[in-house]
C-alpha cells in the first residue's frame, strides 16, 4: 500500500467536495515545488484506498489536473506532474523582505500576486491545445512567416475576428476594417495618429483607466474627465465640461473600474453626440464576453449607423497577456487611412502568434474557452465575494455587478482606500484604490481587487484575514 503523500489532508466535513481538495492539494505541492517536475503521483485506484474513498473521486480530481496541464499519464510508466513546468519554476526564489504570510496551497504562481487586476485565470487555460497548435504552427512554417509581418495583421486572424465578432458582440465588419496591434496602448497610438490632432480635447471617463489619459496627453490631446453614475458616462456632462471635443473613450459593457454598464438611453445620446460633433467614439471592449447576470450586451458599435464608432478589443483578458495581441474595428470610410497610417508606424505583431490564435479561433476552441471561463469566473466571483464578506463584512461592501474580472469592495467608517491599498501592497498583495481612477470629487473610497485567481472558498477567506489584519 501506497503511503499518503503529508500536503494529501482532506477535509470531510468541509463543503468543499473532495475531489475538488485532492486537486488542489495537487496543485499547490506542485506550486511549491513539494512535487517536482516528472516526479510520479500515486495510482488513482491506489490511492483511492488509502484514503478511503471511491476511485473516481480521485480519476475526477486528476483528471483536472492533466487537463490544465499539471499532470501527464504515461502509460504503464504511470502519470506524472508535466516535465514541461521546469520552464516555469523560478531560478532562486527570495521571500520578500516584508516577510508576508505564505501563499495558500492553489494560489496562482508567485511572480502574479493575489488580487492582482487584468490577469484571466491562468490555471484553468487549455494549454495542451495551444500548446499543439503552436506545435504545428511551427512545423507549417513557410519563408514568408519568417520575413517583416503584415502591417495590419495576419489575413488568416482577421478574417477569425471578423467572424467572432459578428457572431458574438453583433458587429458587421469585413476583415479589411478589422486591424491587428499589439496591445491597448499600440491601438489607442494608431487612433490617435490617424484621427487626432495636438490640442483635441477627447472625454475620457472618470473614474477610469489611467493609462488611458496618460497616453492622449502624452501624445499632444487634452483628456478630459467625464463623471460616471449608475448608468455609465454622463453624456450631458461631458457636453457641458468639454462641448468641443473630438472624441471619447468609453467601456459600455463594464466600465473601467465601477463595472456599471452604459444604458441604452446613454448610448443612443452619445452616438447622436458624436454624429452632431463630427467627433470619435473609441469603444473600449477589455472583458465584455464576461457577464454573469444574462448574456453579454451588444457592442455599442452595433448601434452606429453613423460610422463614428472605433471599436478596441484585445487577446489579453480572454487569452494571456504574453500574447501581446489586441485588434481595432474601423469604420468602412477610415480604413485606408489606417492603413496609410499601420504602414507607416506599426512593425506588426509576431507572426507565429497570430498563426496560433487564427487556429484556434478557427477550430473553435476560443468559443469554447470563453464560454468555458465565463462560467468559472462566476463561480469564482462568488466565492471571492462570499469568502471576504464573511471576513470583511464589517468594513467593507461589494458593489452589485452584473459582470467583469473584478470586485469593488466599498469602504466603511474611517478607513481609506489608498492607506489600506498601500499596506497591501507592502504585504505582497495587489490592489488599486479608486480614489486614484479619479479626478473628480464623486468616485468615494474603495478597493479594487481582482477574483479570477481566487479559486477555493479557503483561499477567499484566507485573503480576507490578511486584509482584516492590515486594517487594525
């Protein structure tokens, strides 16, 4: 008989199902290097039996784990933790000289710290598809992947966006209005360049996304903040503040960082705004697949008869951010000049990674990851909320949200949010105050923290307790 391996502890009388123990029990030996890369796990049937339990509890936890990539089954030579993650181990790993308290076994890999925002859950990725499409993506190599790549992105991935978008937010477009960047900041650049001027003054919303007024100052715009509600951007404010404006950024599905979604009757005034002011709606679409109260909401796009609306997506929420791939929907009347403009200033994104997302575009498994995620980060969601409000209840509240990758926890009493955020930081944890998204005096105190690395309802808890203690 087999002898149970000392992380292996299960907990009964936990609501947790053992199966789902077992797996994370896995998971965090592996983690921490308890289980090393090709090192051999035990027989599911044997050590079914030495813990007590029916072997397909077991076959179920394992089978989790070979799907995400942390075990292989070789055969007769029996299943072992994949060779593949020594390329992911660190070289000397160094406790923080804070010292915080050690992360719980299924935390994500140190280098992502807990909470932190714009980073999909990792674990749960398909990596063996992808990592058998890059496999054959490579062998298909032809001379000319391997000279300059396209300006305006690979033909194959902009036909496969192309699709998905009309099938998925309900935009019409031809591939050609469809352009390849490398990321947000790469598309916001071609906008600018291609339909701005120094000196334009462009609504941005507040609070909002940082980066993104730190990028129209610096290339020569004035930004200028426009008040968020319950119902997203306030239109008849950034009318009165900033009446001559030549664009707006806005992210309707999940406001950047309140989550709140722009009513119908704001996107019909700003769409009318924009046809009236011959201005530019650039439509922010970071995480708009994942909403978990209905079905995601139409792009704002689909509603421009006026062709005022660009919209941005990108690979970073629904993929990986290595991927360094985004895209950017052009009106049928602006597509030359991007395409004056892309073959001017873009390099183009590395061919062999767009090749890969085409594929698996194609092949469907992007439709099925996304659907696939969009279930657990509801289920995480809700076990993040619940984990801390169990905890932090007292001080804090989580704002309703029909969606998105983060929480908003409202502050009480005489806590603030930057403090707490920085006593965070300083204790290994990631976390945003959204009275730093804001230049207005209307945003309050809260916390912004992420929930798509949070998987266990232990862990949730586990997190709320550090924070609890920061807050004494």
């Amino acid at each position: 008989m087999i002898r149970k391996p000392e992380f292996l502890t299960l907990d009964a009388a936990a609501a947790e199902p053992l199966y789902r123990q077992i797996y994370t029990r896995f998971r965090g030996a592996i983690a921490d290097g308890l289980l090393q890369p090709g090192a051999r796990i035990p027989a599911a049937r044997a050590l079914a039996l030495e813990l007590g339990l029916a072997r397909g509890t077991v076959e179920t936890a394992y089978s989790l784990l070979a799907a995400e990539g942390y075990v292989e089954a070789r055969g007769q030579a029996g299943t072992v933790v994949t060779p593949a993650l020594a390329r992911h181990a660190p070289a000397a790993p160094q406790p923080p000289a804070s010292g915080p308290a050690q992360a719980p076994a299924g935390q994500p890999p140190a280098a992502i710290r807990p909470f932190q925002m714009g980073i999909p859950a990792l674990d749960a990725f398909p990596r063996k598809v992808w990592a058998r499409l890059a496999a054959r993506a490579v062998r298909a190599t032809q001379s000319e992947d391997m000279a300059y790549p396209p300006a305006c992105g690979l033909p194959a991935l902009r036909a496969a966006i192309a699709t998905y978008l009309q099938l998925s937010r309900g935009i019409s477009c031809a591939p050609s209005q469809v352009f390849v960047t490398s990321g947000y900041r790469n598309t916001m650049e071609l906008i600018a360049r291609a339909l701005l001027r120094p000196g334009d003054e462009v609504w941005v919303e507040d609070p909002g996304y940082a980066p993104t007024s730190e990028l129209l100052n610096a290339a020569g715009m004035r930004a200028r903040p426009v008040a968020v509600d319950a119902d997203g951007l306030m239109v008849s404010h950034g009318v009165a503040s900033a009446p001559q404006a030549r664009a707006a950024v806005v992210t309707p599905a999940h406001q950047s960082p309140l989550c709140v979604s722009l009513s119908l009757p704001r996107r019909l005034a700003l769409l009318d705004w924009a046809a009236q002011a011959d201005a530019w709606i650039v439509e922010d679409d970071y995480d708009g697949e994942y909403r978990y109260v209905s079905r995601p909401l139409p792009a704002l796009q689909s509603l421009d008869r006026d062709g005022r609306v660009l919209y941005a997506g990108t690979f970073s929420k629904v993929l990986f951010p290595a991927a360094r791939l985004a895209y950017l929907v052009v009106p049928p009347a602006q597509v030359r000049r991007f395409e004056h403009i892309c073959q001017t200033f873009s390099a183009g994104g590395p061919t062999l990674m767009q090749h890969i997302v085409a594929s698996f575009m194609h092949g469907g498994h992007f439709a099925r990851h996304i659907q696939r995620m969009r279930r657990l980060y509801a289920e995480r969601r809700q076990i993040a909320s619940d984990g801390l409000t169990a905890v932090l209840g007292k001080h804090l509240q989580i704002d309703p949200q029909p969606g998105g990758m983060h929480l908003v926890l409202r502050m009480k009493g005489r806590h603030t949010d930057r403090a707490l955020a920085a006593r965070m930081r300083e204790d290994g944890m990631a976390a945003t105050a959204l009275s730093e998204r804001t230049a207005l005096p209307h945003a309050g105190s809260a916390l912004l923290l992420g929930f798509t690395g949070i998987a266990t309802p232990a862990q949730a808890r586990e997190l709320g307790r550090r924070i609890l203690k920061l807050m004494a």
